[in-house]
C-alpha cells in the first residue's frame, strides 16, 4: 500500500520542495490559442497582430464589417449611414419560424441591424465610401435593406464624387423576401452603371463566401474585381454543380485562385495589404 503512495509522487509537481497536486495548476484562458481550419494552432494576439491571417500558411478567417472598417479607414475614424433601415416582412414569411423572429433573433445575437453596413471616410487622406456585408446576419443575404442601402451609398458616392468600395461576403439572396430580394440585383447593377457613367471608380473585393444573387450583381461589376485568397466565390455551390453535371470538379474549383486564372477575377488581395493595395489603385484611376 505504502508504494502506491509513493508512485502517486510522480503525478504531482514539485516545486522548491513542494508537492502541487494537478487541480492546482493555472488554465489557460479560452480562446487564448486558436485551432484554424488548417490545423494550425496560433495565439490569438498574433492572429490580432495580422488582422485574422493565420502567418504560416496564410489562411484568412472570417471577419465582419466592423474589422474592416477599422482596417481601411484611417485612425478607425468613419461616418456610417442608414443606420436606421430595417427589414420588414412583406411576405408574412413563415418556416420553422417567422421571418420576423428570424430578424429579431440576428440583430440580438449580432448587434447588427442587416447584412450591410454603409460608411464613408479617408483611406490613407483620399475619400472612399465603402459598403461591408455581415455573414453573420442570417449568413449575409441579400434582401431589400441590403440592396436599399447600397444603392444610397451609391448615390452618395455620385453626389461628392466618391469612390466606392463593396466588400461582399453573402450566401446570395434572402429567400423570406422572395422576389422583393431578386429584384436587388436589377436595382444595384443599375446603380452601378450610373456611377460607372459619372466616371467615378468602383472597387468589389470578393471574401469567402460569395455566391448567389450577389455574385450574379454587384461582386463582380467592379471596375476592379479582387478577391481574398482562398474565397469561395460562385453562383450555385460545388456540391450542386458536382452533382448536374455528374462529374468531379477540377481542384480549388470556384476558390479565388481558380478564377484569377480563368479570368474572372484581376488580382487576389493578403488582408495585410489591403489599404497599401486599394490606395495605391485610387490614385491610379484618379
């Protein structure tokens, strides 16, 4: 019995004579180390250092409107507008629940008011209006709000001569709006065109995801189309596409990279690079 007691030594840590049984030992806090999609485990202030890219491979994790905004604008100084627009529920939608309680429950859990935030500021001393989508708010759908509050951005950018910045990140149009969400497509390219016609550059920067309705409008009307590394970028997702056609899709197959070499894209952008990268192309199209 006494050598059990004995052996029982090994499993407690001594410390200047001290035994220190293991329910004594510090835990580290949560979060402090993250496991990524990869596999890589990092420490979240050095994710915090390199705005959520992981350093060693370069995955980009996933961030809202509100890192954005304070990446691009300079001292994290900007003016947000519409804040007050809200969706309503012109289909008295119902599924497992309301459309209504659907809206309630994102805004609770998000702090948001829809998938899209609109401000405008300076980026390194020039002017850029920019509109951020949430896919945290019901995983970035396109409804009425949305479509609304891009195409008065839209407007504001034509009126002080602005250019725009749309960063999009979407599972495509909201379905509880039915076609009142399809027609934000029409009403944002033709937004587009009249700024295009003013002659004022438009930027789309596509992050992971983008698909839908929202690829088949605004995304990828930009006179500039960057992406992230790594994005899904699409219009119906692979496992559909996989299974129309009925074969196996070529490798990194709708990802950003796929379509920089097909021509759908002009450059994929590091997060770390953005501002340097969009300044750089606002004063060359000035």
């Amino acid at each position: 019995m006494s050598l059990v007691n004995d052996n029982l030594g090994w499993f407690k840590r001594k410390k200047k004579g001290i035994l220190t049984p293991s329910s004594a030992k510090k835990e580290l806090p949560d979060g402090l180390w993250i496991k990524t999609p990869n596999g890589k485990i990092v420490h979240s202030k050095v994710l915090q250092e390199n705005l959520q890219v992981v350093p060693d491979d370069g995955y980009h994790l996933s961030i809202g409107s509100k890192d954005y905004f304070s990446i691009l604008f300079d001292n994290h100084q900007y003016t947000e507008i519409n804040t007050g627009l809200k969706s309503t529920d012109p289909l008295n939608f119902i599924d497992n629940k309301s459309y209504k309680e659907r809206l309630k429950q994102a805004q609770e859990n998000t702090d948001l008011v829809d998938a899209v935030r609109t401000a405008y500021g300076t980026i390194h001393g020039l002017p850029l209006a920019i509109a951020c989508m949430d896919f945290s708010f019901i995983g970035g759908s396109m409804g009425s709000v949305v479509g609304e509050k891009i195409a008065q951005l839209i407007d504001y950018a034509i009126s002080f001569k602005t250019p725009l910045l749309i960063i999009s990140k979407s599972g495509g149009a909201r379905m509880m709006e039915g076609s009142f969400s399809l027609m934000q497509m029409a009403k944002t390219s033709a937004k587009l065109l009249q700024l295009a016609h003013a002659k004022i550059p438009y930027i789309s920067l596509l992050t992971d995801p983008t698909t839908g309705g929202v690829t088949a409008s605004y995304a990828m009307l930009g006179d500039i189309n960057m992406a992230e590394p790594g994005a899904l970028i699409c219009f119906a997702g692979p496992r559909i596409i996989r299974e129309t056609v009925g074969k196996e899709l070529p490798k990194g197959f709708q990802r950003a990279e796929f379509l920089l070499e097909h021509g759908f894209l002009d450059m994929i952008v590091d997060r770390r690079k953005l501002k340097e990268t969009i300044t750089l192309l606002l004063k060359m199209l000035k």
